[in-house]
C-alpha cells in the first residue's frame, strides 16, 4: 500500500511540474525585464536595493531572452533547492510519498507560477532563508547571519529571522549581521555606482517599509488591506494590529521552544 500511495505523489508530482514548465513559453517576464534593463543602465529606479542590481547585472551581457530563460531556470532550481533544505532541516526524506506530495503542491502554488512568471526574486529569498535557518540550527551561526544578510538586502522580511536571535539574546550573531550587510551594501559599489546607491536609500528605501500598493501585483498584507477598504487611519490600524499578532505569535513560539530547551 505504501508503495501505491508513493507512487501515485511522484505521478502527481511529475504531472503537476510538467504543468508548471509552460513558464517557460511565456513572451515576458515583467519583472525581470525591469531587473535586466535597469542593471543595464545602472538606474536607480527600482524598488530593489542596490544589491538586487549588482546580481541582475551579471545578466546583461546575454540578450534578453536568454537571460530570461537562464533566470528561470534558476529561479526553479532554488524553489526546489530551498524545498530540499527544509527537508534536510526536519530529517525527513525527500523521496518520499511525502516529499513528492509537497513538490506535487509547490508546483501547484500559486504564488510560485507567480514568481516564476514575473520573474521575481522570491525563490533566491527563500534559498537563502532556510539556508539560514538551516546553519543557525547546526550551530553555523555566522554563516547563517552572512545569508540572513544576504536575503535581507533582496528583501527586507527575511530580518523576521532576527526575532529569534533577539529573544535568545544571539548578540554576537546579530552583530556578525549587521556587518554582513554593510559590506554586502558596500559591495554592491563594485558594480552600481555611489549615485545609484545613495539615491535608493534617500528615495526609495522608505517606500519599501510603508508601501501601500493595491493592485494584484502586490500580494502582501497591505495589498489585501488595501484592495477591502480605502486608505485611510483604520486601515493603517487595521495593518498594524495583525503584523503586532503575527509578530507576537512568533515570539511567543520562540519562548516556548527556548523555554523547552533550558
């Protein structure tokens, strides 16, 4: 019976990532073509630190479409890297009836057919997130903070990761993160000149923290706000009470988990 159930999740699996491959037939890659064209002419227009154009910048060599092919290709490549990781992170096997049934699902995930098809950034996050979280739990700390760092100057959630850090008083690892991201920033001169840098983080860093896009594209918590009700006070105190409930619900997890260790 074991062996049915497993491989009816690795047919699921296998026809659900078939699916998934008409990305690649797409004509554009919105987001992506933003990216490409922005590290090309070294703009500061773009809503992503001044690292994100650095990595872009390795891309514009290749003509578009390559490129676009190449992103992702590796950009499904770290979705299913990341998947592996976080198995390996709770011991379970990934050739599994349960590892096939997740991939299966992944694949299915809306917002994955979403990043792939704009081309986004997510799923190097996300590599790089549970990376973290993996090293940090095998006692790698400042290899994890230099990937949390990482994630962070691509997004700027990933620093959620520090609430745990915080309430287990990690202070040389957030140390050791807070380093990391000035050289990672200061890196990012290398290949974006100062005039691009200085200008993201006079004009657009702030737009990243209270930004209230609310069109479909932005799928984030003051984009579903924001598409309910107008702007407005009791929207912004709307917002700011369920990321107070999200945030206290996570530290109440870390306590009780550091608590449980002691």
């Amino acid at each position: 019976m074991q062996k049915v159930a497993k491989i009816l999740a690795l047919l699921f699996f296998l026809g659900s990532f078939l699916i998934l491959l008409k990305v690649f037939f797409l004509n554009f890659y919105p987001d992506f073509g933003d990216y490409y064209f922005a590290a090309k002419a070294s703009s500061p227009y773009l809503n992503y630190p001044p690292v994100a154009l650095s990595i872009f910048s390795f891309f514009t060599p290749l003509p578009l479409h390559l490129a676009e092919m190449l992103w992702t290709t590796l950009s499904l490549s770290t979705l299913f890297a990341s998947v592996f990781i976080i198995f390996k992170t709770y011991q379970k096997p990934i050739f599994s009836t349960l590892g096939f049934l997740v991939l299966g699902l992944v694949c299915f995930s809306f917002p994955v057919k979403f990043t792939l098809g704009m081309g986004q950034v997510n799923h190097f996050v996300l590599l790089l997130f549970v990376t973290a979280i993996y090293f940090l739990n095998k006692k790698k700390g400042y290899l994890a903070s230099f990937l949390l760092a990482f994630a962070f100057t691509l997004k700027l959630f990933p620093a959620y990761l520090l609430l745990q850090l915080l309430l287990s008083k990690r202070w040389k690892l957030i140390f050791a993160f807070l380093i990391f991201l000035i050289l990672l920033s200061a890196a990012s001169l290398i290949f974006i000149n100062w005039k691009t840098n200085l200008y993201f983080y006079q004009h657009f860093l702030i737009t990243l923290i209270d930004g209230w896009k609310t069109d479909y594209y932005n799928q984030s918590l003051t984009g579903f706000v924001g598409r309910l009700m107008s702007r407005s006070l009791y929207s912004k105190i709307l917002i700011d009470f369920i990321s107070l409930v999200f945030i206290l619900s996570s530290c109440l997890v870390v306590y009780k988990s550091l608590k449980n260790k002691s």
